[in-house]
C-alpha cells in the first residue's frame, strides 16, 4: 500500500478492484491488458513521447471552466482556497487520478488554512499619504476596522525582543526596522505592549511586500513601508519632533479546512520514492491558469502517461493547497512527516509556472553548498535536458518562494524548473528564449487576466516533457544519486531565505 498509509493523512483510498486498468484503455489495448499483465519499465523517451499540447489544453480548458464556479462569489473566475473553483480543482485532479484505477493509492490530507483579505487601507504620516504603505499578508485590521490616529513611537534595534519596544507605544503607532527577525514578531512585539498598529520600514529604499505568517493575538495591523518615503520621519525622530499618523486597514483573517492530495503508485520500492508537486490553489484575483493551473496540469497528464508503465521506485504526485497564502499545504505536509517517512522521499521536485506568456527557462539554484545533498544533481539533471534540447536556459534563486521550502529545511534535497512571475525580461533574455525584452515573464501574474491566453504551449510542452524526464529518470533508478542524511537545512539557507511564497516574511 505504499508509505501514505502510515501518514498522518485523513483518508486514504486505494484504488478500487472495481477500477481495472482496462477502464483506461482503448479497446484494442484492453485485450492486451487481459491477456499480459505485464508492462514496460518506464523509459523517459517514451514517456515524453506521449506528452501533447493538445491534451493540456484540454486540461486547461477545463481548468478555467472550474474556476468560473468562483464567479458566484468573487464576482469573477479563481481558484483561491475556499472558493467553489478551488473546491472544482481538488474534485478535478481527485477525480482525474481515481480513474487510473490501482496504479495509485490517493489521499487526501485535510489541514487548517489561514486566509486573509485586506478590502481597504490608507496610512498617513504627518500630513502625507504614504504611497508605498502596503498592508501585510494576514494583518489583522485596526480597531472597530476605523481609522486609529496615534504618535509615531521609534522603537529600539530591529523590534525582535521585547524590551526594544519601549512602554510610550501604548496607543500610539510602532515605527519599527526591516531586519533579523520575521514581521510577525515584530508585530507582535508592538502589539503585547498596545501599540494600535505597526509599521515595518525597509533598510532598502523599495516598498514591503511582505506577510505577517501565522496568525497572533498580539498581531496589530501592521504595514511595510519604503526605505525612501521611511527617511524623512527617521530625520524628524533624530530631531527629537513628533510624528503622528493616521493607520487604517479593513481586512479580515479566516479559518478554513483545506486539502492537499496526495497519489502515489502502488508498484515501485515504497522505502525509495521521487516526490513531485505543484500548487493546486490560486490567488484570489483570478483563475490561475498558468500560476500554478499550468504545473497541476503537467503533473495530472505525466501522472496519466505514467500507468502505461512499471516503475522501480515509487512516485509520489502531491497537489498542495494555501501555496499562495504562505506555502501552507507544503509546509503541513513536511512538518507532519514522522522522520522514518521523510527519509523515505529521495527527492522533491516543484513545478510551479510551467507556461509563462513571456518565458524563460528558469532552472532553481540548488546546489549542494547550502542545500540538501542531492539537490545539485537534480539542478544538473535539469541542465543536460535543455541542453540535449538545444534550449537555453538560466539560474533563479532558490530562496522559499515556492513549496520546495519546506522539504529543503526538514534535510530532503529538492529543485524544479519555473518559466517567471513579476520579474523582468533582459535583453539577453529576450536573444535566448524569444519574447520581449523589459516586460514581465507573467504581465498576468497573480491578475485576472490569468487565464487561457495566457499560456504559452510552447514552454508548456517543453516543461512537461522535462517533468516526464525528472519522473522517469528516478522512476527507473537512483544509481549515482546521493543517499538521504540529514533532517535539517543548513544555516546559510536559512539566512539566505527572505519569502515565503510570494511574500517577503522578514
Ligand atoms: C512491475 O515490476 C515488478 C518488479 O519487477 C513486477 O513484480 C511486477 O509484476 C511488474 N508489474 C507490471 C504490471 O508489469
Ligand atoms: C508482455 O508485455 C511486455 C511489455 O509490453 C513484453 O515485453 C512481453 O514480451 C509481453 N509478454 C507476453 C507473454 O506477451
Ligand atoms: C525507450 O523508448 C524509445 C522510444 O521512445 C526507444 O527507442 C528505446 O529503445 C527505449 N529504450 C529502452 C531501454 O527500452
Ligand atoms: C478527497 O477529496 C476530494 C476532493 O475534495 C473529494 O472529491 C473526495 O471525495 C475526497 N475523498 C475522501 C475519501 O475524502
Ligand atoms: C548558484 O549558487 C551558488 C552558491 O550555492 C553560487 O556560488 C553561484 O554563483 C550561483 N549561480 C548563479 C548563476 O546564480
Ligand atoms: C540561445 O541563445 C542565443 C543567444 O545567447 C541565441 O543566439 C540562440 O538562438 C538561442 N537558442 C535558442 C534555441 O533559442
Ligand atoms: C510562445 O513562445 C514562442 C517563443 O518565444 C513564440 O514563438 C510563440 O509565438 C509563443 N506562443 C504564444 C501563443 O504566445
Ligand atoms: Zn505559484
């Protein structure tokens, strides 16, 4: 039955005898079936081989159809957690696997979700409207969701203890330094001695995007502020002149139950399995056809092609929920491994954005330096693909934005290949892989205008076909591939890490 029965997982379903394999096939091949209960060893050529365009984008279609079920309540098509689209997605990708009848064991592991919304915010320093002041991810909202009006209070070193926070911050605002620590316990630091709300100012002259995490008691509505709008109220402070502000957010945090899905195949060694995932939510601002529908998709259809064939180790699909609320599904899935499980996973391999209207090749930066051992092969094994293919391609930082993180600091070695988000094209880029130049990779990225003209199938088939690749690779053998050790990622990975996701955290 494979590793997930022994997981902390709230379902488990095996295929059912009921679903034979011949339910798959066509009819001519079904009598093969019956008569030979064999089948190859998987071969990546071939696996890739069955990897079509035309079968993504009748996946894609679908997708976006799913996501209107979304409109009822948000007015337009998304996937977000919560929503009836994401609700549509999990039917979708569960319905899709339990087809493949016994080549998979499913589970579906439910886990609280945090979900935040901020619906309005204004920050006033002095007499200006502080035009980089960005909410938080999960702030709470300010008091009655009114505006608090309050004396801005510097506080001390970087506001990661206590007694950096000084007693006059009581009603008033907290002015406190990016830096050390994350943004919630800066908040919370504030808040624990009544501050009516919080402002994170940058060491850098850009604006804050960033999340206040797990949700706090002590949390107060805290925003990021610019290094560049934040100097002028440092000179004031240095001056000894008061500085009073007016903070207001209306924002809610909720609750809910969510799932990740987890399929894995019943045949290949369950104690050596190659994990791979992709994002199954999406922002709440659009369908999230490419971020992450692409990367759902491609494991869907190489998760499909794949029954055609044994495997000598076992695969595991995961589809995680909350990525975009803070790796949330990812993060659960990990933390709730027993060290005997997580030793069981060789690998982890994300893909997220396969299909980006303004691509690049993007290969993440694993090396084993600062990474899980094993994790620069996979980067290398990424790199002689595309260049058997003839194809370009270039390094991204590997530094949590995506749902690797979470298996890089519990010691389990991990990479994967992404196409772009809000970053932007260069010159160079624009000679290597087409498209244009000084324009982001995704205009689309976390908008509603994610949806199907958003795709290119270009870079869809090809990143689909490296999937097939990285599973059948691994499917067939770990010969060469460095042996499990630790459980823990290095410190430098973790100085190195400032998201988590698509949001900064410290
Ligand atoms: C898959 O391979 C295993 C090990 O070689 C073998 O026992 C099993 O029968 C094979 N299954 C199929 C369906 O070919
Ligand atoms: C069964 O199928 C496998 C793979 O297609 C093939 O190698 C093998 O020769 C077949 N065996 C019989 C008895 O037909
Ligand atoms: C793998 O499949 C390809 C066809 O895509 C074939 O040419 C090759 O011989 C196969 N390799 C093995 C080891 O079966
Ligand atoms: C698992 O989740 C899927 C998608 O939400 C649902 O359709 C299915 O019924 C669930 N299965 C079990 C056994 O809970
Ligand atoms: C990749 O990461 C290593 C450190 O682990 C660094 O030395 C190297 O410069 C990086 N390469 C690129 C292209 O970013
Ligand atoms: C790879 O990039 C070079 C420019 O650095 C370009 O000349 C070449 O055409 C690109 N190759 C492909 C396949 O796009
Ligand atoms: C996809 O990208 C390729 C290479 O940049 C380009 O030639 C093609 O027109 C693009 N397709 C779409 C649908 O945008
Ligand atoms: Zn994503």
């Amino acid at each position: 039955m494979g590793a997930s029965s022994t997981l902390a997982l709230c379902a488990t379903v095996a295929g059912a005898a009921a679903f034979q394999i011949p339910f798959l096939f066509p009819p001519s091949q079904t009598l093969v079936q019956i008569t030979n209960d064999t089948i190859p060893l998987v071969n990546s050529s071939a696996l890739q081989d069955l990897i079509s365009g035309d079968r993504l984008l009748v996946r894609a279609k679908k997708l976006f159809e799913i996501a209107k079920l979304g409109e009822h309540e948000y007015n337009h098509p998304t996937r977000v957690i919560g929503s009836a689209g994401h609700v549509g997605t999990l039917s979708y990708i569960y319905e899709s696997i339990l087809e493949l009848g016994p080549y998979y064991d499913i589970s579906n592991q439910s886990f609280p979700a945090v979900s935040g919304n901020v619906f309005e915010s204004r920050l006033v320093l002095g007499d200006v409207v502080a035009k980089s002041a960005a909410p938080m991810g999960l702030t709470p909202p300010t008091k009655n969701k009114q505006p608090v009006f309050g004396q801005l209070v510097l506080v001390e070193n970087d506001g990661c203890e206590d007694s950096d926070v000084p007693d006059s911050v009581a009603g008033a605002i907290a002015f406190i330094k990016r830096g050390v620590c994350p943004f919630g316990t800066k908040s919370e630091n504030a808040g624990r001695k009544g501050a009516v709300a919080a402002i994170v100012y940058n060491y850098e002259k850009d604006a804050v995007q960033g999340t206040l995490g797990t949700p706090s008691p002590f949390h107060v509505a805290t925003f990021g502020l610019s290094g560049e709008e934040a100097a002028p109220i440092l000179k004031k402070f240095e001056k000894e002149e008061a500085v009073d502000g007016i903070a207001y957010i209306d924002s809610e945090v909720n609750q809910i139950l969510t799932v990740n899905i987890i399929a894995q195949t019943t045949a290949g060694d369950p104690e050596n399995c190659v994990m791979l995932g992709a994002h199954s939510d999406s922002v709440t601002e659009g369908p999230g056809i490419n971020d992450d529908g692409s990367g759902t998709i491609s494991l869907l259809e190489v998760a499909t092609q794949l029954t055609k064939f044994n495997v000598t180790n076992c695969v595991r699909f995961a589809w995680w929920a909350g990525e975009e609320e803070g790796l949330l599904g990812s993060d659960y899935y990990v933390a709730t491994l027993p060290e005997k499980e997580n030793k069981k996973i060789r690998l982890f391999m994300d893909y997220d954005m396969m299909a980006s209207p303004n691509f690049a090749y993007q290969i993440y930066n694993a090396t084993n330096a600062l990474n899980p051992e094993g994790s620069e092969e996979l980067r290398d094994l990424y790199i002689d693909w595309y260049e058997e293919q003839g194809l370009n391609y270039t390094f991204i930082p590997f530094d949590g934005r995506s749902d690797y993180d979470g298996f890089i600091r519990n010691g389990i070695p991990g990479g994967g290949i992404a196409t772009g988000a809000e970053g932007i094209k260069t010159k160079e880029e624009e000679k290597m892989f087409g498209g244009k130049a000084g324009e982001w990779y995704d205009s689309c990225y976390h908008q509603l205008c994610d949806n199907l003209g958003n795709l290119n199938m270009t870079a869809f088939v090809v990143n689909t076909k490296l999937i097939a690749h990285s599973v059948a690779t691994y499917a067939l053998s770990f010969k060469g591939f460095p042996e499990r050790t630790g459980f823990a990622a290095s410190s430098e990975y973790h100085s190195q890490v400032k998201y988590h996701g698509s949001k900064l955290f410290i």
